[in-house]
C-alpha cells in the first residue's frame, strides 16, 4: 500500500524522464558472449528481419527488469541460456547475465540494474554491482515508476490481441493491477470472511438467547397447567364412576331380557331340527330314485352305442355292394353298347361286301367291253394294196428287229403297273395306322384326364380322412376329459354348497349394509382411484379374530380405501349428488399413520399386534395401520388388564371384544352390536364363494352333455369310413387306368414301330418305280429309233414324216382306249383287295364273346343284388331297435328329468330349512354368547373399579368388608332418572357416545396438560442462564461492529484507488482515441469510453470497455475488425501508461495489424510523446513523455524513429548480433 501511495501521486508529469542508455547482454538467449546494445534515443525502433533476435532483445530488457521466465518464452530460467545444441545445454555451470544502464533524470548519472542466472538456474540481482534482494530491487524499480507486476513498461507481441479480447471482469483485474488496488484484494476478502463469521456468531448467540427465553416462559405456562392436571383429575373420576354405574345397570336389564328370550329360542330351534330331518330323508329318496333313472338311460345309451356299432358294421360292407352292383351294371350297359355296335358293323360290313362285288363285276364287264372295242377298231391304214403290203413287210420287219425290245418293255410295263398298285395298298395301310394312332392318344387323353381326376381326388380325400380322425381323436379325448371334468366340477360345486350353508351364506343383509355395498360398488366402478371398503379388502387371519379386529377397527371398519385426497373429494361430491348417506374415506397418500413399535411383537404370552393377525395387500398397508394403530389382541381378559394398566400402557383388546384404552376405560358387551358386525368378515369369502359357484356353473354349461360328445364321435366316424372306401376305390380305379394306359401306349408303340418298318419299304418302291419309267423310256426311245430307220423310206413315199407321226393322228382313240382299260385294271385290282380284305374280317366271334361277358356279369350281379337285399334288411331291423331304445331313453330322461327337478326344490326347501336351523343356532349361541360376554362386562367394570379406585354406592352396609364385589347390591338411585328409563339400542349407543366423549375430552385435555412438578426450579436456573446469554449476545455485537469497521475502511480505501485510476484512465482515453483515429478527412477523429457495471463495488464487477471509430456508429469491440480493435487497444493501452507512466515504454510489433495510414497515425503518436521537443512541456490531452522503444517491421512506422537498432544473425558465430544507427542528423527541416 505505502509502494502505492508513493507512486500514485506521479502521473501527469514527466517527474520520471529518465531513459534506458544502453543493454549489455552475456549468453542471453540467441546472444552469444558479452554484447553492448545501444545508445538508446528517446524514439528507437529495433529492426531486423524475422527470426534474427528481435523479440530476445524485448525479453532481455523484460527480463532484467524481473518479469518472469513463463512471460519470456521459456519454462525455466535455464532455458534462458545460450545453447547452440543439446550438448551446450548438458553443460555444467552455464551462466548469462543481463546489464540495463539507465540514466537518472535531471543529473543524466547511470544506474545500473543487473539480473543474472547462476549456475544453479537461480536468479541473482544487483544495482550498480551491489548484490540486493528481489524486494529491495523490486522496490527500486518501482521509485523510478516501473511496475513490474502491473508491466506498465512492457507490451509484448500480442498483448494488443490480448486487451482488445479481454471481457469486462478482465479488464477490472488489468485496472486493480495499474491502481495497486488488488493489494488491498487479500486483505478485503479476509475481512469480508471475520465479518460473514462475526455476523454468524451473533445471530447464534442472539438464537440462543431467544430459545432460553421461550423456555422459560414455556416453564411458566407447564406451573400453572400443574394445578389445572388435578382439577381436571378429580372431575374424570366423578364422570367415570356415573358411566360405570349406569353400563352395570343397562348389563343387569339386558341379563335378565336375554335369559327369556333364549328358552322361546330354544323351543324353536327343536321344531327346525324335526323339520330338517324329514326333509333330509325325503331328498335321499329322491337321489335314489335319480341313480335308477341314471342307470336306466346308460343301459339304454349303451345299447344304442352297440347298434350303432352294429350298423357301422354293417355300412361299410352295404356301400361295397353298391359300388359293385353300380360298377357291374355299368360293365353290362358298356356290353351292351358294344354289341349294337358290333351288330352294326357285321351290318355294314356286309353291305360293304355286297357293294364291293357289285363294283367287281361292274369294273370286269368294262373292261371285256374295252377289249372288244379294241379288237374293232384296229388300225387300218388307207393305203393302196402295194403301199399296205409294204407296210406290212415293213411292219413285220420292225416288229421282229424290235421284238426283244418290245418283250423287255411289256415286262417293264407289267413290273411298274405291280409296283404302283403295291405302292397305293401300303400308302393305305399306313393311313390305317395313323388312324389307329390317333384313335389310340384320344383314347390315352380321356383316360389320362379320368386319372388325373382320381389323382387330384385322392390327397383332397386323404387330407380329409387325417382332418377327420384328428377330430375324431380330438372328440374322444374332449370326451373322455370333460366327463372327468364334469364330475370334478360337479363334485366342486357340492363342496361349494355345503360351504355356503356352514357360513350362512343365505342370511339376509340388512338394508343400510347393503346400501353401502351397492354405494361402494358404484364408486370403485366410476372413480379409478377407489380400491374398496375395508371389509371388501382385508379379512383376520383367523375366524377367532373376528370379532377383535371389528372392535379395534371401529368405524373404520365400513370406511373407503381411495388412492388420494382428490379421489375421495370425488366420491364425496358424488355421494351429495346422488343423496346418498355419508361414509368415511381413507386417501393412501396423504393419510398420515404412526409406525408399528417393533419391541409390541415380543411382548410374549399370546399378545399380537391386531395389523399381524390381518391379512391385506401391502400396497394397503398404510389404511389398515390408521384404522388399528398399535392395538394389541390377546386372548384373556387379565393378560389384557395386564398390558394395558400396569406399567407402560397400550389400548389391547380381547379375542371377545373387551377393549381396553391406554385412559384406563374398557368397553365391551352387547350394546354396540359388535358380534354381529363381526359377521361381515364372512361377507367378502360368501361373496367370492358364490362367485366362484356361478362360474364353475357356467364351465360345466360349456362343456355340454357327454353324451352329446358321443354323437359327435359316432358322426364323424362315419365319415371316415365312408371316406376310407372311397379312397379304396379310387386306388383300384386308379391302378385299373394305369394298366390300361400302359396297354394303349404298347399297343401304340407297336403301331408306331410298324409305320416306321414300312417307311424304307414305301421309299424302296418309289425309288424302283422311278427306275422302272427310266427304263421303259429308254426302251421306247430305242424302239422308236428302230422303227424311224425301217420305215423311213416308206414314210417319205406315203408323205409323212414318220410313220408314228401317221399312227398318232390316227390311234388318238386306240390310245384313250388303252388309258381307260389302265384306270379300269387298277381299279379291279383294288377291289379285289378290298374285297379279299373284308371276306377275311370274323364280326361275329367279338359279338359271341360279348354276350358270354353280359351272362356271366348279370349271374354276379344277381348275387349282389341278393346280398345287398339281406344286408338292408339286417340294418332296417337294427335301426328300428335303435328307434326303440332311443324312444325308452327319452322316456326315462323324461322322468329323470322331473326327479331332478324335485330334488332341486328339495335342495332348495332343504337348503332354507338348514338356513334357518343354522340362523336359529347362531341366534341361540349368538344370545348365549351375550350373555356370556354381559357377566364379563359386569365383572370386568367391578374390577376396573378396583383398579381405578372408583368406589360404587351400595345400600350393603358400607362398614362390611366381608363381602366380595359380586355379591354388591349397587344403588342406582344417585343415577339421573333420564339413565334408569328403559332405552333403545340407539339411545343407549348415543349415551354412551356422550359419555365417551366427556371423557375423552376430559382425558385429552389431561393429556395435554402433561404437568411438569419441577417447573419452579427449572423456571430460576433458565433466568441465570438467560442473563449470561445476554452478556454474552453484548460481546459477539460489539466484535462484530469492529470487524465490519475495518472491513468498511480496506473496502472504502480499495475503492479510492480503483477509481482514482478508472477516473483518471476514463478522462484521457477519449482524447487518445481521437488523437489516434483523427485524420484531414476526419479531424475530429473517433470517440472512446468506459463504463463501470457496478459503482458501489466496482473492483468486484466488469468494465465496459467502448470504442467508436469515426463515421461508424455504436458496436460491441468484438464487432470491430482487426485494425480497429488493434487502435481501440492501444488507445486503453496508452490512457493506462499515463496513470501509472514508466520513463519508457518497449512495444514488441504493435503495428502487426495496423494499415499503413493507422500505422502513420500511432508512429505519430509516440513520436510526439517521446522525442526531446515532447519532453519539455506537458501535453494537453493529459499525456506525458516518454522513452519508447519499438520493434517494428513496417517502414512507415520505424522512419519516424531517432534511432535504429538493426539485428542480425551472425551465422558464423551461430548468434544473433545488433547494430546501432542514429537518425537524428537526418531531422526534417
């Protein structure tokens, strides 16, 4: 604080003008050995190209002047040392060395601060060679204005980046560094922490004082309840006794009414076990007669089973005679068919002969006409007798030269005649054989189509048959399970029945408990949220129980289990909607229960806690706990007393309904009805018997009659035998196509193969045939060359040109003649083929055969039909016994059925005589047990008398102790006339309600009064204790004051310094900006301030920090582009150098982002604030003069230096090297 004050009061003045001379460098970084760097001017701008040693130079003035070896590029100072490779650095006792010579102001003596690195890497000052601390050197620099911590000297390269990035709690920190306010930051948060703590210790103090004072006020109000606990005391015992006295004179009037009415009950109950008996004995008469009924109709059942059997028998063997009597009569229909047709082919067979002998004899008398014809008209040549002569000569010759020809050619001719007549009768058999073929593959498709037809049939009857004997055997297995099964249930519902009538089940429900049931119903059904009524969902234990858990439920015990508080808000808006009575809602999960106490279930004897001896679904735990508590249940009366008045006390109640509360009252008897309402338990298994009754009923109405079952199995078995013979046919008609196809298709192939032999024969006779026409014509040709030679002579004689020529034109007729007798021959020839080929056809053997088949099928046929005549026969007879028995089967159903209506009106009577016998029975144990439970009440309320201490009046002398209690005559004339009147069972539940009440209400306010007996003592110890607190208190507010003092005075002091520097920065930065962005186009230049988030403690929020460059309006700086955050930076920068100004000021490349007209502008700016003629006066933008070393690498900025400090790397050396160059002789003019 004292450095601060020191130097707070120097900014605005050039009271700091000294400047760095020179640097002397040993083994720094990149510079190697002892170099001397400078003079440096009041401008100097350190140039070098990249990589040569600029930046080492920065952070050898930065390291000399104490910043730390992380801000200088190294992790430790070892780092800092001159190595050339790695076997410089391994070496040992390496040491460097940095001298700044700085010049004092005003004398211009030299200082001299040196920082070393010793061979250990430690760090060694000295000033003028005086070895000194880092505080004493630290110290130093800050005289002179050089802030090491807050680096206002220093701006390294990318500072700039830095502070224009910096968000506003970063520049509050930047600004408690310049304002040495953070050294007061230490010392504010302790502070802060012993004020937090005094004011912590205070408010417990003060916490504790109050608590001592409630406490004694709570002991003043617990002295005077003391007095009020016996007032109240006295009072119950009086109420007490009245309430005893008045219950053993209601027991002793109930004693007495009960006693006569249990000899008229007894009466009765005789008459009803008469009546029971006769109808016991009547109904077992009637199942007597049921079981003769029953055997009856089985007996007939299964002989209508056997019939059936017997026809099932016979059925399969009557089908087989029908399909054979169809098939035979089928086979002689075919016959018969077949022999019409024979008949009708031996018809046309013989007029086919008679019209082929017919056309013979036609054909043979043509042709002797031919003949004769051709024997008339010879040739006849008109001729004179010379010519006719030598014709003839000539004839003969040619006739004998050419008669071995004329042989051969006749031979040839005969040879072609037999060959085309062989060809036409084997072109007709083979036409004959075709036919047959196609004859044969129609006959083959419709036996194919008939086998396909049986195939498809087949697996369609097959998937049937399994589909029917799965039913089958399905059936027979329904069967025989459901008949088990319809006894099991019918035996089921039996038990069920006699269950019912051991609980009652026929009892009548009075009108309001059914109501409720019914209302309750209707709830669950509308609202999802109701689970039940109480009864509907638990139930004791055990049936002994019953009565026990009805007295400790109470009115619970009727209540409504819903889910929440909104369901039963429901039920109850619908219950006044529908005007119905009110009930008691329990909502599960706001309802707020006590938990069990554990140590209750060992309490040994036979004491349980009622909510064990329950039983319910755990997610109803919480309503059954609220409506038993931790009540306990035992089964004696004095084990009872025991637990609930000796020692801690518990409210117990007994397995007869006696409860006892923790007050010390004990209720019991007849009055409430509590046996009866015990009964209620039994409603919720009634119910679910009856249901579980309707619904094997309805199971055993599913299942049907058995014998129905039988009829079905019966049914389907005919199926599938019916099924199984059709399949056997169908398999015989199947194999019987088979082989006739296989027949067809040999007989078809054998036809084939002879088509195929006789093919080569057909070829052979075309082939000879056309060799035989070669030949003829060769013969011709020569004969007629023959006959030309001969008669060449002669023809030229007779004028014609051959003599062929002459017998052409006149044997045209001759040679018609010649063709027609040809078409005549081969038309003879085939008729008589034709002729021979039917004459050779046997037609009446195939009839003859057919006829002995027709015998021998209506023989077989016959006997079928004589078979199938007795086989119908046998069955109409067996079906006709079946109609019999089935007629005396529903006779004896008939009257099985009206016994078995009697028996149900004989259960039904029996049932409501055993009801009643049973209500009798109960009433007469219900009223025995009363008056059971009255002569325990009476001698109980005697014992709870002596145990309270309650004396009862009696008109006994009192003086006479020799009388027990029970043998007491107690004076009920102290008792209110209104108690000694006869009452009915309301007003005497309403009496004791009020009784209970007033005692209740007496015992609540005695519980809440809970007197404490040492109050007086403990009300003086608590005033003691109540002035040492507040002594106490007085210490912990006076330390509290004094902390919050100091930490007032270091928060008002860190305050004034903080703002001292933010006023002071906030006034200039403006001004720095504009001088920085102003220009011939914009004179005025941009705009700049800074804004504080909080002005009460503005250390511990942000700083706004906005800059406006000229012609553009309002942005956030992350809005700026690069150049303008750069001048925006650098205006804060400079507006901070002037509040805490060090004589110079190192800038490492702040230009880097700058154009070159921004550029000019900042070299401008720390020109005027640097050079010799700035250093004179004072500048009116609240700025001051100052050394400014610059690294740069832009000409337009470093030409405006005084002096240029050039590095270089010396690559002999392997180090950087500096040369120094002074521009001030260069000055413009």
């Amino acid at each position: 604080m004292a450095a601060a004050a020191a130097t707070s009061g120097g900014h605005g003045s050039r009271a700091v003008g000294g400047r760095i001379h020179r640097l002397e460098v040993e083994n720094f970084k990149s510079y190697k050995g002892t170099q001397t760097i400078g003079p440096f001017y009041d401008f100097t701008a350190i140039i070098g190209p990249n990589g040569a040693g600029k930046s080492n130079l920065m952070d050898a003035i930065s390291f000399v002047l104490g910043v730390r070896s992380a801000h200088l590029r190294g992790a430790q100072l070892k780092d800092l040392i001159y190595a050339l490779d790695d076997r410089d650095k391994e070496e040992r006792g390496r040491r460097a060395s940095v001298r700044l010579v700085y010049n004092l102001p005003g004398t211009g003596a030299e200082l001299q601060f040196t920082r070393a690195i010793t061979g250990a890497g430690g760090s060694e000052y000295r000033i003028d060679g005086r070895v000194v601390t880092w505080d004493d050197y630290n110290a130093k620099l800050r005289s002179l204005g050089i802030l090491v911590k807050a680096r206002n000297f220093l701006v390294f390269q990318g500072d700039v980046e830095s502070i224009a990035s910096k968000n506003p709690k970063e520049l509050t920190a930047l600004l408690e560094q310049i304002a040495a306010s953070d050294e007061l930051k230490r010392e504010y948060d302790d502070l802060e922490t012993q004020k937090s703590t005094a004011e912590e210790k205070s408010a417990l103090v003060y916490q504790e004082k109050r608590t001592i004072v409630m406490e004694r006020k709570q002991k003043k109000a617990q002295k005077e309840e003391a007095e009020k606990h016996l007032r109240l005391q006295q009072d119950l015992k009086l109420l007490k006794t009245d309430h005893l006295l008045w219950q053993l004179y209601t027991i002793e009037k109930d004693m007495e009414k009960i006693e006569a009415e249990l000899e008229e009950e007894r009466g009765s109950l005789q008459q009803a076990r008469e009546e029971n008996q006769s109808s016991e004995n009547e109904l077992a008469a009637k199942k007597k007669e049921q079981s003769a009924f029953l055997k009856k109709i089985t007996m007939c059942e299964k002989n209508m089973a056997k019939k059936k059997l017997d026809i099932d028998k016979k059925q399969p063997e009557l089908l087989k005679l029908k399909e054979q009597i169809s098939r035979l009569k089928s086979k002689i229909k075919s016959c018969n068919k077949e022999i019409d047709k024979k008949k009708d082919d031996n018809k046309k067979h013989l007029e086919e002969m008679k019209r082929l002998q017919s056309a013979l004899a036609d054909v043979t008398s043509a042709i002797e006409e031919l003949n004769e014809q051709g024997q008339d008209k010879g040739v006849k040549l008109q001729l004179a007798d010379h010519q006719v002569q030598e014709y003839h000569r000539i004839k003969e010759d040619a006739g004998m030269r050419t008669a071995k020809l004329r042989d051969e050619k006749e031979v040839l001719d005969k040879e072609l005649n037999a060959d085309i007549e062989a060809k036409k009768n084997l072109e007709e058999n083979m036409q004959q054989l075709r036919s047959r073929v196609d004859e044969i593959s129609s006959q083959e498709s419709e036996l194919q189509t008939k086998l396909n037809k049986i195939l498809q049939s087949i697996p369609k009857h097959e998937e049937e048959l399994t589909h029917l004997r799965e039913e089958h055997n399905k059936i027979a297995k329904e069967r025989q399970s459901s008949g088990s099964k319809y006894q099991t249930l019918k035996q089921r519902v039996d038990e069920i029945d006699t269950q019912l009538r051991e609980l009652k089940a026929d009892k009548n429900e009075s009108e309001r408990d059914a109501k409720f049931s019914e209302t309750a119903k209707s709830l669950k059904r509308l609202f999802p949220g109701v689970h039940g009524r109480m009864t509907e969902l638990c139930r004791p234990s055990q049936k002994k129980y019953n009565l026990a858990v009805t007295v400790a439920m109470g009115k619970f015990m009727d209540a409504v289990v819903v889910e929440d508080e909104s369901t039963g808000k429901e039920c109850i808006k619908y219950l006044k909607e529908q005007r119905l009575p009110p009930q008691t809602f329990i909502p599960l999960q706001s309802v707020r229960v006590k938990p069990i106490i554990e140590r209750l279930r060992t309490l040994g004897g036979s004491a349980q806690l009622i909510f064990d001896v329950i039983q319910f679904d755990r997610a109803l735990e919480k309503a059954v706990l609220y409506a038993v508590g931790n009540t306990l249940v035992c089964d004696k009366l004095d084990e009872a007393k025991t637990l609930s008045w000796s020692g801690e006390r518990y409210k117990v109640v007994t397995v007869d309904g006696i409860l006892l509360t923790k007050s010390g009252t004990m209720t019991g008897g007849v009055s409430g009805g509590m046996e009866a309402r015990s009964n209620k338990w039994e409603d919720s298994r009634i119910e679910s018997l009856k249901k579980k009754k309707n619904q094997l009923e309805s199971e055993m109405a599913e299942l049907g009659s058995p014998r129905e079952l039988q009829r079905k199995e019966l049914a389907v078995s005919e199926k599938i035998t019916g099924l199984e013979k059709k399949l056997h046919y169908s398999n015989v008609e199947q194999k019987n196509l088979k082989e006739k196809l296989k027949k067809l298709s040999s007989e078809k192939r054998n036809i084939e193969k002879e088509i195929d032999h006789l093919e080569p024969g057909k070829d052979e006779l075309e082939n000879c045939l056309a060799k035989n026409e070669r030949e003829l014509k060769k013969r011709e040709k020569k004969i007629n060359e023959i006959v030309d030679k001969i008669y060449k002579d002669f023809s030229t004689s007779v004028g014609v040109k051959n003599i062929r020529e002459y017998e052409e034109k006149q044997l045209k007729d001759a040679q018609a003649l010649q063709e027609r007798k040809l078409s005549l021959s081969n038309q003879l020839s085939k008729l008589k083929y034709q002729l021979q080929y039917e004459q050779k056809r046997d037609m009446h053997a195939p009839i003859a055969k057919l006829k002995d088949t027709i015998d021998s099928l209506e023989k077989e046929l016959k006997s079928l039909q004589e078979r199938e005549s007795s086989a119908k026969a046998a069955t109409e007879q067996i079906s006709n016994q079946m109609e019999e028995l089935k007629a005396e089967a529903e006779d004896w159903k008939l009257k099985l059925d009206e016994c078995e209506t009697a028996i149900d009106e004989l259960k039904k009577q029996n049932d409501s005589v055993a009801a009643a016998l049973a209500k009798l029975d109960r009433q007469l144990k219900l009223k025995e047990g009363q008056l059971v439970q009255l002569r325990s009440r009476q001698r109980e309320i005697h014992e709870k008398c002596d145990l309270e201490q309650l004396k009862l009046p009696t008109v006994n002398d009192p003086m006479d102790t020799g009388s027990s209690s029970q043998e007491l005559v107690l004076d009920y004339s102290q008792l209110s006339e209104t108690y000694l009147q006869d009452m009915r069972l309301s007003e005497r539940d309403k009496l004791e309600a009020e009784f209970n009440k007033k005692i209740g209400t007496l015992v609540a306010e005695i519980e809440r009064t809970a007197p404490n007996l040492k109050a007086l003592d403990q009300y003086e110890v608590l005033q003691t204790k109540e002035k040492e607190v507040s002594e106490k208190f007085e210490a912990a507010r006076k330390e509290e004051r004094e902390v919050a003092d100091k930490y007032n005075t270091v928060k008002q002091r860190r305050y004034e310094l903080f703002m001292e520097a933010f006023d002071h920065i906030s006034k200039g930065i403006d001004k720095i900006y504009k001088q920085l962005t102003k220009s011939h186009t914009h004179p005025l230049g941009g705009t700049a301030y800074l804004n504080l988030e909080n002005e009460d403690e503005p250390f511990l929020h942000g700083i706004k920090y906005t800059a406006m460059p000229p012609t553009k309006r309002f942005r956030d700086m992350e809005q700026l582009s690069g150049g303008e955050k750069t001048v925006a930076a650098l205006a804060l920068l400079f507006a901070i150098h002037s509040f805490r100004p060090s004589p110079f000021f190192i800038l490492d490349e702040v230009d880097a982002a700058l154009d070159n007209l921004n550029v000019a502008k900042v070299a401008g700016f720390i020109r005027s604030k640097s050079c010799a003629r700035a250093g004179e006066e004072q500048d009116g933008d609240g700025g001051c003069g100052f050394q400014s070393i610059v690294i740069s690498l832009k000409d337009s900025f470093y030409d405006k230096a005084e002096a240029l400090v050039g590095v270089y790397r010396d690559s002999e050396r392997s180090c950087s090297r500096t040369l120094t160059f002074d521009l001030t002789k260069y000055k413009e003019a």
